[in-house]
C-alpha cells in the first residue's frame, strides 16, 4: 500500500489589532496545487470588505472578486458564491465556502459586535437557529454542555482555527484506503475508509477525540451504514443521509465527502486526466 495523493486545507479567522477587521482565509495544499481563498469581513454586519483567490501552483494567480463585496459572509450565501465565483470552477467556491464557514464558527467570539447580550443568549439563539441540523442541535434535552459552556474564555485576535486534511492510498490488490481528519478550535474527528476500485466501501471507520457534548459521539454510529455501499455518484445530501442527516455530524458528513471526492481526484491523476 502506497501513499499516492495528500491533500490538506487550514483555515484562519483572525481579528486584525489595527482595524478590527476580521482576516479569514483558506489555504489549500496538496498533491494536485496550491491555492488560497481570502475574505476581509467587518465583525458587526459580517460584510465581506474585499476578497481575493490566489493561486500558487500548478498555476499562478490573483484575482480581486470584487462581487462578493458587500456580500454577508454567513449563512445562505451560498448562491452569491455560486453565482460570482461560477468562472474561477467548483473547487474556488468550496474553499470561499470553508473561509465562511469559519468566520460562522468564529462569531461565538464576536458577541458585543453581533449583538448578543451575553453568551448564554448566544447559544440560546443558537439553539433555535440551529435546531434538528446536528446530534448536537437534535438532542438538546439530553446534552450535558450548553455551548457557551463548551466554548471557554474570549478571544482576542486568533479567533478560529480549522485544519482538516485527507490521504489516499493505492493497494493494488483491492482498491484503496483513505484517511481523513479534522481538528479545529471546537472539534477532532477522523474517518478510515477502505474502497474497492469502483468505489465500494470495504471497511469503514470513525473516531471522535474532541467534541461539544458526549451526544455528538453518537453520530458515529452511522458510518456503519457505509461497508457495502457504492459511494461514486452520491451528492453530498445522499451522504449526509446515510450518515443520519439531522442526526448525524456534519463534520463527520464533510470527511467522507471529502474522501470520496480525494478517491476520484486519484483516479482521473491515474487516468492522465489531471
């Protein structure tokens, strides 16, 4: 077995100590290039200040996106990416997608400029917000951790971190192992998939070390859903529904995602098709 693709993303959201600017990015590296997605947001309204794609490898590359000034980096802005980013291909929009969704995980720390009275009244917005999308958020009555509890002490500058990254390996006898991991500021989770080569699930595994509440680890229970199962043309909802959906973990939900797609960059590198 042979270590044949890596891929790995970090993401940053950092509050400048000049401007108050918040200063989010996602820098991609893996086997197949490096690029960047970078937004400078204001921390009251969330509204993206610039915002900016650089490529580094294979290809090198700036670009302004000036469309998505003015645009609130935050949930439901999916279709202003979609629409904006539509000439820069999937793969720009995902890593923009990763850059909000860390500014969103970072507002627990933005609570004055949101207008959140204090913690507890966070969460409790949080609570209604977010209710039936996660373990967490379905079992409520059964958590022993509110999320301001969880969450700990102010930040100041570092506000988010997330790191996230897959491997994929070849075995040439029965398809291929991938490995993916997630640790960020709230969370550390893992997945082991084997797969023969039409990406049928052999073996599968999950492993959460660092979540909000004991309940979120009974999500894991719902990768067993995945041996005998053919993951190649599943979108992404179909693998959130095998993997419990609103009962599930997103992030958990996100690794596999992930994993497949990483298989499929594999196949087309091994094809000459990338």
């Amino acid at each position: 077995m042979r270590n044949t693709l890596q891929r790995h993303w970090f993401t940053m959201v950092r509050r400048s100590r000049t401007d108050g600017l918040l200063d989010a990015q996602t820098v991609y590296r893996g086997t197949d290039g490096e690029c960047a997605a970078l937004l400078l947001v204001e921390p009251g309204t969330l509204k993206v200040v610039a915002a900016t794609w650089e490529s580094y490898a294979p290809e090198v590359k700036t670009v302004e996106v000036k469309g998505l000034v003015g645009v609130e980096a935050y949930f439901k802005c999916g279709p202003v990416l979609k629409e904006t980013l539509t000439g820069l291909g999937k793969f720009t929009r995902s890593l923009f997608a990763e850059t909000v969704r860390g500014i969103i995980q970072a507002e627990t720390f933005l609570l004055a400029e949101r207008g959140f009275a204090s913690p507890s009244a966070y969460s409790h917005y949080w609570e209604k917000f977010y209710a039936g999308s996660c373990r967490y958020y379905s079992n409520l009555e059964r958590i022993s951790n509110k999320w301001d509890e969880y969450a700990g002490t102010d930040r100041l500058t570092s506000l988010f971190n997330r790191f996230k990254s897959q491997n994929v390996y070849i075995d040439e006898k029965h398809g291929y192992r991938v490995a993916g991991m997630l640790s960020d500021s709230f969370h550390e989770l893992s997945v082991d998939l084997a797969l023969d080569p039409d990406l049928l699930v052999t073996k599968a595994n999950g492993v959460m070390l660092r979540v909000p509440d004991n309940v979120c680890c009974e999500a894991v229970a719902y990768i067993n859903e995945l041996p005998g199962r053919r993951l190649d043309g599943l979108r992404k909802k179909q693998v959130a529904d095998l993997l419990g959906a609103g009962e599930g973990c997103v992030h958990l939900i996100d690794l596999v995602h992930d994993a497949v797609e990483s298989v499929k960059i594999e196949q087309l590198k091994g094809d000459g098709k990338n």
